[in-house]
C-alpha cells in the first residue's frame, strides 16, 4: 500500500464515538476491514456489544433535549461547515471509499460532491421548518400546528455508498433537532468514521452523533429497536432485513423508513435516440460497479431496435478496463466480496442455461480481488432469475417488447418500485408510461436520477420514506396541533 494512503487510513480513528468520545468496544473486539481488490486487511476498527450499542443510545438521549432547542441556524451553520470541509478534502474521502469499497476514483469523487451536496441542502432546509397558523372554520378557536424534531433516531447504513448513504441521514436529522446513533457496513466503516470525526471539527455537540461499528447487528441493534426511547428508524439495504427490522420497530411503533432493493427496469421504445439510450445505459447500469439499488436491472428493448442497441452497448462494455480503483485508467473496480461475486456469478450462468446469449464477458476474472467482467446478455427470458432478482454487479441482461402496454406490464411485473428509465423522444408517451408505472423515481432520457433536491425513495417492497428533497426533513419531525381560545 502506498505511503500516503497507508497514513491516510492511519488518521482515521478506529474506535466506537460515544457522547462525543472515541473509545474501544467492550472486551476489545475489533472487525477486519478489507480492499475488495486484493483481499488483503486494511486496518482494525472497533467491534461493538450490545453494552456498546446502549451506551451510545443513551448518550443520543442525554443530548436531545439540547439538541433540539438548538437555534435552527446554529444547526444549519454546522452542515454548511461540514459541506465546505467535505468539499476541501474530497480527494481525501474518495481514496478512502475506493481503498475500502473497490469503486473507481472517479466514481469515489462522484459520491464526494453527491454527499456532501445533501449537508449543503439540510443547512438550508434547517431554517424553512414551518408550521400553520389558522382560524378554525366556525371562528371559534385558533389552530396552531408547529413540527419537532421525532427525537433519538437508529440509523443502518449500506456499504455501496459509504459516505452519501450517511449524509443523507445525517443530514435532515442534524437540521430538524434530532441526535442519532449510527451504524455503518462491517465492509465499509472507515468512511463513516472519518465524516463522523469531521463533524466533531465543525462543532456538533457530543451525543448528537454516535457511532457504532458492529459485525454482530442483528444482536447489537435489535435491543435498541426495542428501546422505548428510540423514536425513529431509518435503514437502507436489502428488502429481506428492511422486513425484519420493520417487525421489530412495530412493538415500540416507531417512525421508520426504508430505503430497500431494486430491480430497475431500462426501457428504450422505438423512436428513442439509440446512441443517448447506450450513454444512459452505460450511466444506469454501471455506476458504482452496478452495486445501486437505483442501477439498471432489466433492460427492456422494442424488437425494432433491439439488435442495434445490444450491439453498441455490449461494445461499450466490452472497451471498460477492470482493476484496482485507485489506478490510473481503470473504468471498474471489483465487487464488494467473493460472495457478491459469487452470486452475480450464478444470475449469469442461469440466464445462459435459459437460452440468453453472452454478447460480452460472463465471467468472474482470475487471480486476486472479487473482480466480474462487464457483461451483456441478450434474448433472455422472463423466467431467468436476472430478471427477477437483484443483480448488484456489472450484467446488464436484455429483452424484447413489442408493443407499450407489454413494456409496461414487464417493466411493473416485479415486487420492487424504486428506480426506472424511459427513453423515448414521444412527449405523450412520457405522460402515458410515467403515470402508468410502478415506481418512486423514473429517468426521462437520463441514467442517473438521484438527486439530493429531490425526494429519493419507492413504492412496494421498495420501502417508504423519502430522503433528500423537500420532503427529506419531514422524515425527522412530527407535527404537533394546539387548539387555541381567543
């Protein structure tokens, strides 16, 4: 490893921060974190108990009252000072989510100004929390509704996006007055303990975020779901677990949301520009390795078009370069484990028994890292399981329609609603399809949807909830009604 990353992990600490203290996990437990690239040990962090986790919950209530009569813009001014930070030590924060993550350099850069735009928005936002005044309807009383912030909020965050995945967070809790206990990846910790550490340097008091790294979540986290002074849940992940902690946030009928899986369909209709569509695709599916639960799942193609879509899209694919993320040149860095690799493996090897045809890679890559080939498969059915499951990985599978009400019913024939891309030039079509499908979020002749000004989150077993937005801040308060007698 070289000197100035070596020195770069070496600077961010390693231990659990509670009520403002970085201190060890009980016993001394320590998680390995590990380079995708090569499967080699990074560093140690701190792994926490469930005497850890209370600890930290405690800390978040002993903080909220303060917290929460914190001036709006003393809140708001502390994001902004953390955005600005963010911004002066990005290339800092990119190396550190390639060497932990596998993404390339360039897509870690992406993250950085993706994520630290939502501290710069919240900073906004803190100080545009409105109530209502009015007269009831019979002239009798006055009726005041005024928002607080929810109070001590669990936040449980993925490994794909280490450092925008937090600030999203993060970000509307600090501005509505609520303190947090947060708990990142095992995979991806570093990120989040840097930003945490950065956050103490831009004045947010001790106990308004705590941070718990833990490889046993499900044991360390459920007691604090089942705390009664926990007042909000948010998680972001696999629609499986989002179900399980769901369950769990149910006997203290927690405020949650859920930010949960993907199966994104990719429609390109017969009068779309075939060269913008391959631009959007290569942007939708290969972001972040393809490990989004925005990332284009399912490629739906009108038969017209089909061949010439597949043959210039397979030869983008097939011109990226793999390797490390931290070299110069490389356009895809390894998946995030050998099972993740293993798995993508498997949706490629059921999608070429079933009669779908490789047009590029398929394959896993020799020697050391959890490296996938960019692959393209076309003709494939709907009983594959690629188009029914989550990939997570660098395949982009392809079928055929015929006519719009049959790309429709594909594109909405799957439990999942989070993220879907249209490209068509017709306006009356973008109406018809945009009203018609079943999702959070739908690209128009666009790739890349997320955005930190807009609500980001789906329908169905997608989750609830939406963060970033103007509607990111209403996730963290609640509104309280008070019936006033002139």
């Amino acid at each position: 490893m070289a000197t100035t990353q070596k020195s770069l992990i070496e600077s961010v600490p390693k231990g659990l921060l509670i009520g403002g203290t970085w201190r060890d996990a009980t016993g001394g437990r320590t998680l390995a974190v590990e380079d995708p690239s090569s499967g080699a040990t990074l560093t140690h962090v701190a792994d926490a108990t469930v005497a850890d986790g209370k600890a930290a919950l405690d800390a978040a209530v002993a903080a909220q009252a303060d917290w929460a009569g914190t001036p709006p813009r003393d809140r708001g001014e502390i994001l902004r000072a953390a955005f600005e930070r963010i911004t002066e030590r990005a290339e800092e924060f990119a190396t550190l989510m390639t060497l932990e993550m596998g993404k390339t350099l360039a897509e870690s850069r992406g993250e950085v100004t993706y994520g630290a735009e939502f501290f710069r928005w919240f900073s906004e936002e803190a100080v545009r929390i409105h109530g209502r005044w009015s007269t009831a309807p019979n002239g009798a009383t006055r009726l005041l509704t005024m928002k607080k912030p929810v109070g001590p909020t669990l936040m449980i965050t993925p490994w794909n996006f280490p450092l925008a995945m937090g600030t999203r967070k993060i970000g509307p809790a600090i501005a509505a007055g609520c303190t947090m206990v947060v708990k990142p990846a095992s995979q991806t910790p570093l990120t989040m303990l840097a930003l945490a550490e950065l956050l103490r340097e831009c004045g947010l008091p001790d106990g308004v975020l705590n941070v718990v790294t833990t490889t046993h979540t499900g044991e360390v986290m459920e007691p604090l779901i089942r705390d009664p002074r926990l007042r909000k849940l948010t998680f972001t992940g696999s629609t499986a677990v989002g179900r399980r902690l769901v369950e769990q946030s149910a006997e203290q009928l927690l405020r949650v949301s859920m930010e949960l899986g993907g199966n994104a369909p990719f429609i390109v209709f017969e009068d779309a520009d075939l060269d913008r569509a391959v631009d959007g695709a290569m942007l939708a599916k290969m972001r972040n390795i393809g490990e989004a639960c925005t990332a284009a799942n399912r490629f739906f193609v009108h038969e017209s078009v089909a061949d010439e879509f597949a043959k210039k899209f397979a030869g983008r694919m097939a011109g990226l370069t793999l390797g490390k993320g931290t070299k110069k040149g490389v356009d895809v860095g390894p998946l995030i484990d050998a099972k993740a690799r293993d798995g993508v493996s498997e949706l490629v090897q059921d999608a070429k028994a079933k009669g779908g045809t490789v047009l590029t890679g398929g394959g896993q890559v020799a020697g050391r890292g959890y490296f996938f080939e960019p692959t393209v498969i076309s003709g494939v059915p709907m009983t594959a399981r690629v188009m029914s499951e989550e990939i997570f990985g660098p395949v982009a599978p392809i079928a055929t329609f015929r006519t719009e009400a049959e790309a429709i019913d594909r594109a909405n024939s799957t439990e999942f609603g989070l993220a879907s891309y249209v490209f068509t030039n017709d306006l009356g079509r973008v109406i018809r399809v945009s009203e018609a499908l079943e999702y959070g979020m739908i690209g128009i002749n666009q790739g890349i949807i997320s955005n930190p000004a807009a609500p980001f989150g789906g329908v169905k077993a997608s989750g609830f909830g939406r963060e970033g937005g103007f509607e990111g801040i209403e996730e963290y308060l609640e509104t309280t009604y008070v019936g006033i007698a002139p």
